[in-house]
C-alpha cells in the first residue's frame, strides 16, 4: 500500500542538445550580480565556460567567479564561497559542473546568510533553514547524483573525517536545470561508469525496502533496465546521444524524490559509501560500487522476496523449478557480473582503504532503519572486509 504523502518537485528542466539557450529565459528573473561556480577546469577544456561567460555578458549580468570546486567538495570550500557570495551581492549562483558543483551551490545559497557555522547547523544538527536563501541554476555537465532537481547538499569535512548530505526542502531545489547530454560526452570513462552506478545505487536503495505491492516499485524496475541498457551502449560509444540522454533522464527521475514517494527507504549503501568518502576522498559512485555486492548478499536472506523478484524482472533470470535462494543469488551474480563488464570498482582497496580504517568507517557510517536488516557496528565492518578482496 502506498503510504500518505505530498509531492511537488519546483525544478524547471531544460533538456536536450539546444537546452543551454534556454539560459537566456531565466537568467533576466534574477538580480544583475551572478556567482558563476565550476570545478577544476574541465568546463575551461571543453568549451562550456566560453558558452556560458557569452550568454552572462549578453544578459549584462556582473559575474564573480568561484572556480575550483573539488568532488566531494569541503567545509573549508563552503565557508570561502560564502564569503564571496556575500561580497558580491549575489542575486543567483549558477552552478556549471557536476553533483559536486551543485551540491556545493546549494551549500553556498543556504549558508552565506546564515548566522552560525553552517556546517553545524545543516550538517552536523540536519537543522531547516530560516535564513535568506540565494536561488541556484544549474548547468549541469556529468550525470549521476540527481542534484539538479532535489535538495541534497553532501559536504566533507576531513578534519573530523565525515561525509554528511543534508536533504533540504523545495526552497533549496535548484531554480532551473539545464541538460545537455552532449555536455557529458568529455567526462573520462572512470566518472562516466561511477555516474552510471551513483544512478544504479539510488534506484536500489529506494527499491529494496517495504514488501508493498507499489507503483513505484514498477517504475523503478523500468528505469533500471533501461539504465543497463544504455549503459552497455555508452561504455562501448561514450557519444552515443540515445543512450547518454536516455542515461541523463534517469538519473535525474532516480533521485528526484519521486520514486521514494509513499515507500519506505533503505540508503545504508550511501552512508557506508560516504564514510568511505571521508577516509579515502574516493569517487562517490565507486565507493558505492566497491561494497554493494557484500552489502546485498548480507541483506538478502531478509528482503528475499523482493531479491527474487528483482532477478526476474530486471535480470531476466528464469524462476521456474528453482529455489527462492538460487533464484534471487542468480540475479545479484547478473549484477555483479554486468559491474565487472562496465569497469566498476569492486575492491575497496582500489579506493585506498586499508584494513586498519574500517572499525573508523563502520563508526563514520549513519545506521538506516528502513531497510531488510538494521546493521550494527560489526556487521558493517564485515561487509567493509567482504569488499577487500
Ligand atoms: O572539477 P572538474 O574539472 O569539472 O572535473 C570533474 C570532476 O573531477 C569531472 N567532470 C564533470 N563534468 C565533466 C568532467 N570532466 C570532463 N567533462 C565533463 N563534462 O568529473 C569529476 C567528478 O565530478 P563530481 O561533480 O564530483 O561528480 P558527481 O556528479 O558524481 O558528484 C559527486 C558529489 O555529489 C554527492 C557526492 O557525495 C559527491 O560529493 N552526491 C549528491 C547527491 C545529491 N545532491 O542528492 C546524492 C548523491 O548520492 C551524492 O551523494
Ligand atoms: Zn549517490
């Protein structure tokens, strides 16, 4: 049964090959004074940032600059980018780049007018905002985390080694997003597959809770397959535009808090994959990969059912005469099978784990309830040794 719920989702998409014109619709609802935020230079590479500085200029728009957001970007990045949001008055940060980039606008549009130390507040107390917000556009240029239609913030903080994500609410969802599949065709194929599995992580950690006979089940099922499709065909021809866009419209519907809607919830991959994060500075969507397969396998004598039936719908695995065991065990080794094939990481020690970490990283990793086994502390660092191979 589906739960009770309100769904609205403000995020206006601009999708397809043209979509970046569409920037010279929304920038004149904002102020003149616009922040311009972009990573380490790849938008300087590919052409993009040219692209973009002409349509500001054309607008007449005052552009400050906050280059050099890092993935998995940091606190002490944050409390820099406040400072120069409040300098420049800004009326609207246009966020060029990936999950990280966005992530980051978000971080800056809530905390530059807030009065204690952000990362306190939205990270450590997961408090609501009550401050003035500055809205964020985004352009977004590697696909994988959702971000550019949902409210999650995730930010590092090194010294005390946490990765924490802070889901806000409408007001912190981005303006407007543009995507442009053919933006992604220059990521390097390691961020390309990382995105692919980031997509993959959040359809199975919503999918894989609540025995409900639910809609969003169904719709889940569809997205995945898909996604295996396409990305079969994109790591075989990285700039084959029916598969990248095809890839991009899902990753933006796996976590634009649609299919979570009415369902219960699971996320213990993510919060073991952000601890990893927090030790290593690892790729987010590899951190994900690397202990999926023991995390399944560990959950799946609880979820059984829902395992099966994840084996045939979505990995066509044949259930006639077999046990419910083999059936649903089939499926995950189709799984791990298919991340082998796409270049996934699968070894946490490629990542820079050591064993000496994982009692740390078990201790870094939120424990969920909304899954088929509440994890403890050991439990957690049996899966971590599971995923040293
Ligand atoms: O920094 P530049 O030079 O731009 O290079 C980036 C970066 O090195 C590069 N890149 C991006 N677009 C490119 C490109 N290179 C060539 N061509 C392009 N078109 O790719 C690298 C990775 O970028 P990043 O933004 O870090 O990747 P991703 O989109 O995976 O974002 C990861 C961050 O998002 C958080 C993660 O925890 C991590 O911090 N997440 C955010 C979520 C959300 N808002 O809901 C949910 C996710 O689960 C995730 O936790
Ligand atoms: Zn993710």
């Amino acid at each position: 049964m589906l739960g009770n719920f309100s769904y609205s989702n403000p995020t206006r998409l601009y999708f397809g090959e043209d979509s970046l014109n569409y920037l010279n619709e929304e920038l004149p609802k904002y102020g003149k004074n616009v922040l311009l935020v972009y990573g380490g230079g790849s938008i300087k590479k590919n052409g993009i940032y040219d692209k973009v500085m002409e349509i500001l200029k054309a607008n007449g728009k005052n552009i400050f600059e906050d280059a050099g957001v890092m993935p998995n970007p940091t606190v002490e990045k944050l409390y820099e980018g406040c400072r120069r949001a409040k300098e420049g008055k800004v009326d609207l940060i246009l966020a060029v780049g990936g999950g990280s980039v966005c992530d980051y606008a978000k971080a800056v549009s809530v905390s530059t007018y807030c009065e204690e130390d952000p990362w306190e507040k939205y990270y450590l107390r997961l408090e609501d905002v009550d401050n003035e917000i500055i809205p964020v556009g985004c352009v977004l240029t590697m696909v994988g985390t959702g971000s550019e239609m949902n409210g999650g913030s995730v930010i590092t903080n090194h010294e005390s080694r946490l990765k924490i994500g802070h889901v806000f609410g409408d007001r912190v969802f981005p303006k407007f997003s543009i995507l442009n599949p053919v933006f992604t065709f220059t990521l390097p194929k390691y961020q390309m597959v990382a995105g692919f599995f980031d997509i993959m992580s959040h359809i199975l950690e919503q999918y894989f809770s609540g025995e409900d006979d639910n809609t969003s089940d169904y719709i889940m099922e569809g997205l995945l397959k898909s996604l295996i499709h396409s990305s079969r065909i994109a790591v075989e021809n990285p700039t084959d535009y029916e598969a990248r866009s095809n890839i991009m419209w899902i990753a933006t519907w796996a976590l634009n808090t649609l299919v979570a809607k009415g369902k219960a919830t699971d996320w213990m991959v993510h919060m073991i994959g952000q601890s990893i994060g927090a030790y290593t500075d690892a790729t987010h969507g590899m951190t994900l990969s690397a202990i999926s397969m023991a995390y399944y396998r560990h959950i799946c004598p609880y979820g059984l059912a829902k395992f099966k039936r994840y084996a045939v719908n979505v990995w066509d695995v044949e259930p006639l005469g077999r046990s419910d065991e083999e059936v649903a065990g089939e499926g995950l080794d189709r799984m791990e099978t298919y991340m082998k094939e796409i270049g996934l990481v699968t070894d946490i020690k490629e990542l820079g784990v050591t064993v000496d970490m994982l009692d740390g990283i078990a201790d870094g990793s939120f424990v969920m309830d909304g899954g088929y086994k509440k994890l403890d502390h050991d439990e957690i660092v049996e899966i971590l040794a599971a995923s040293m191979r």
